[in-house]
C-alpha cells in the first residue's frame, strides 16, 4: 500500500511528455493539473488535463521556468505533487526544494541527489569510488587553462573540454592538441557561463568513435534499485539523439548483468530515488565506462517501456507516494524483444533548420507494435518557442529485424503536412545497410550526410 496516494498532480511541462504523464495519471485515478504558455493555448496536454492554468507568455524563461508561477499555480489548484517531465525544471534542485518547503512533493530525487548528479565532475568522482569504470579525465573543476593543460598533458589527446553544469550538447569543445587549448577553453567557459550560469569546465579523455549506451533505472525510497536493462543512443547529430533502440546488439548479456550490478550498488549508495539513467560511452574495444546521470525521465525511455512491459512514469509516480519497487514491477525483470524509437522533429531533413508552423494534414500510423507519443493534432500550430519534437513513434518486434521492418512501414503511415519533418532522415537511416547490421557509432549520422 502506497503511505500517501496522490489525488492531484500538476505536471510542469509541455508538449508530448506533459500528454505522457497525464495519461499515467489518468490510468493510476490521478487528477490531474496542466500549465501552459499563451503560446500552448491550443496544446493537447491542455485539453487532455482535468485543470489547466496559463502561466505566462511564451517565452520559457517567464513561463515553464518561472517556479514562482508554478508554485503558485499549484497552490491554487491544491495539488499534492509535481511532476516535472525533462527538460526546464525536472532537474532543477532549488525548484525542487521550493516544491518541499511548499509540502508539494517533487516527482523526482530528492534536491541532494540532483545536486550531485547535476554536477558533472562530482557525479564522475562519486562513481569512480563506487567502483564504477569511469573515462580518464580532471579530478575536478579546472582552474585555470594551464592546469587543463597539465591534465590534457597527463592523459593524451584528443580531450573533451566539457561543462560541469552542462546539458544539451552544449558547452563542449574537442581539444586535439595543446595548441588549440587556451583559445577553446576559453571559448567552452564563455558558452558555458551564457547556457548554464555557471563557467565551470572539467575536461576527459576524447573517444574518436564511441557508442553511446545508457542504462534506466528505477529506485524506491527505501534504497531497493533495479535496472531496467539498456538503451542504444548512438545515432546523433551534433550530440543530440535522433534515433534510440533496446536492447543494444553491443552489450552482452554478461556486460549487461556486470554494469547492472555494481549500478545498483552505487545508486542505491546515493540516496537516489525515483527514474533515471546513467549515460555511458564505449569504445572500439566494447569496453564501457560512465558519462553522466540524467536525473529524470529520458524523451527515449518508451524503448525500455516495450522491452520490460514496465511503465516507467507510472513506477515515478508510484515510488513518490512511497510505494515499494518490489510492489510496483510485476515480477523478476526479463527482457524482451527489441524496440526502436524515431524523434520525429519539426525541422527541415536537408538543411535541419526548425519548421514550425501549421500542421495542416496529420495521420499518425497503428496496428500491432506501434506506439506513438504526441502532442499535436491537424490543425495545431507548433510553436518556435521551444524544442521541435512533435512526435516519438516507437516500434517493437520480437527481434531487431521486425522492429526495424515495422518502424520502415510505420513511417510510411505517417502523415505530416504543412510542415517539414525528420520522417525522410529516419527512412535513410533505417535503410542503411550498416545500421541493418548495427555498425555504427556516433559518428554514423555524419557519414551518412556527407
Ligand atoms: P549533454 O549532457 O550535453 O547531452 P553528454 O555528456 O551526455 O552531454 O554527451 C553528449 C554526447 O557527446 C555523447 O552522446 C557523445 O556523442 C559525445 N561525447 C561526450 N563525451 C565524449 C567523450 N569523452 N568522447 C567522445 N564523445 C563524447
């Protein structure tokens, strides 16, 4: 039995993940409360929630990021918790200290694990004693470029400059040699500073052709964790992820059972507590070690959704009313199957330039194996505001090759006019022989659009 059950909650987002989250709501007999923009009027998770409250004009910073209106809003609306999505706040330790000194719970970990795991090096330094394999790299926050120098020096290029705050692909700079470092250090503080509000940079080795490979987790509030197997991130542009898929042909079972174990202990070691994922890197070799630790739930995590039977937002929800993981998962943990997922973004598949604008014809794909989330509806108007995610379509077939098959048709019966869409990049991408075979890396987006 849950300690406390929820009769409201107010998700403090927009878009498709705030549609995710209420039909958890709706399906555990949970009210639920939407906020939005005036840009976001006409936006599905407006209609789709029990309440909706207007918080500000579009722009993100006096709207979706203003913790001032939220808190407001909630204590209106007499909610008993917030669920942040991703992205704006969800990993915001001030918002979510501001929710508990309100007596609002945030659906998420406490302010301390977000603090720890938000700062990049520290969360590196933590899982380095956890025992956990960790990319040569600065013991700290650099100093200075010389002492970026000193440390590049000591693990040889390539290095990545990175920010400690950082998110986003942003703020990072490849260093290929001591030349080159003053002038990008100061280049990645500058970018940090404006992005993040904070200049802080850390620097670690560079992998020249990694897979990114990440791992979920759910953790309940009485230190019980179980991860949730892993998801194959590999196919980016520019650091952001188009296309994800789980299980990774990568990872072997017994690598998979290896890293699970001693992520359970250093999780469980952290206090931490609801969803998250621990992002690693592989290198040529197979060998993994950690990146960093998103704090929330991911935009790929209906891949883990379709191979667990799991639902994950439902588990987030359950853990922050006390539940017990051993209440909530439906038995020992299996993995089946394979699932892919298509961010299907409003912007031009050529040039990548963002298309918003009108949907003026729109018809989403079904049948077995197919799952789409979405916000938007023909007629709808995606605004410039925010990011261009319109849509994720995830498939899942018994093996990769029916997974891969049915996301090909799928995308065929996917119907978007009025604006451009990713649609056409995914079919090259599910076309190509050597994603077919799963040669590739995150450098395999570059390839393909030279
Ligand atoms: P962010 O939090 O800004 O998304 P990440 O640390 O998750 O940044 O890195 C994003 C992507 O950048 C990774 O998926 C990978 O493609 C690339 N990357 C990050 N660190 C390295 C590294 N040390 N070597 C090679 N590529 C890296």
């Amino acid at each position: 039995m849950p300690s406390v059950r929820f009769n409201k909650v107010l998700i403090a987002n927009r878009g498709e993940i705030a549609v995710r989250v209420i039909a958890a709501c709706k399906e555990l007999g949970i009210q639920t409360v939407a906020v939005y923009s005036e840009a976001d009027r006409y936006s599905s998770h407006v209609r789709f929630a029990d309440q909706a409250i207007c918080i500000g004009p579009a722009k993100s910073a006096r709207s979706y990021l203003d913790q001032a209106s939220i808190v407001s809003a909630a204590e209106i609306t007499n909610v008993d918790a917030i669920h942040p999505g991703y992205g704006f706040l969800s990993e915001n330790a001030g918002f979510a200290e501001v929710c508990e000194s309100s007596g609002i719970k945030f659906i998420g970990p406490s302010p301390r694990v977000i603090r720890l795991m938000g700062v990049k090096e520290r969360a590196r330094a933590f899982m380095r004693e956890m025992g956990v394999p960790v990319l040569p790299g600065s013991e700290g926050v650099l100093n200075s470029p010389e002492e970026a120098l000193e440390t590049a020096e000591s693990i040889g290029y390539p290095v990545i400059l990175k920010a400690s705050a950082g998110g986003g692909g942003r703020g990072m700079r490849i260093v290929n040699g001591p030349g080159e470092l003053a002038g990008l250090f100061a280049q990645a503080q500058q970018e940090a500073g404006a992005a993040f509000s904070s200049p802080d940079l850390y620097l670690e080795k560079y992998l020249a052709a990694p897979r990114h490979i990440e791992f979920q987790l759910l953790a309940d509030e009485y230190g019980d964790v179980e991860i949730l197997g892993e998801r194959e991130c590999s196919i980016q542009r520019r650091h952001q992820k188009l296309l994800e898929e789980s299980p990774s042909l990568a990872v072997t079972d017994e690598q998979r059972r290896e890293i699970s174990a001693v992520l359970r202990k250093a999780i469980a070691a952290s206090g931490y507590t609801s969803a998250g994922t621990v992002e690693f890197l592989m290198d040529e070799t197979g060998k993994l070690t950690f990146m960093e630790v998103n704090a929330r739930v991911q935009v790929e995590h209906p891949v883990t959704e379709f191979v667990t039977g799991i639902d994950i937002v439902k588990s987030q929800i359950r853990i922050a009313q006390g539940e017990r993981l051993r209440d909530i998962l439906p038995g020992p943990l299996e993995l089946r199957g394979h699932a892919i997922e298509c961010r299907i973004n409003a912007e031009n598949p050529d040039t990548f330039q963002p298309s918003p604008g009108r949907i003026t014809g729109f018809h989403l794909p079904g049948g077995i194996g197919v799952r789409v989330d979405t916000w938007a509806y023909t007629d709808c108007v995606i605004p410039p505001y925010y990011d261009s995610l319109v849509a994720k379509l995830i498939t899942y077939g018994s093996d990769r090759q029916e997974a891969i098959r049915r996301m090909q048709r799928a995308l065929s019966m996917f119907i978007v006019e009025g604006i451009y869409t990713s649609i056409p990049l995914h079919q090259r991408i599910l076309a190509d022989p050597d994603f077919q075979a799963g040669r590739f890396d995150t450098g395999f987006i570059q390839r393909l659009l030279k």
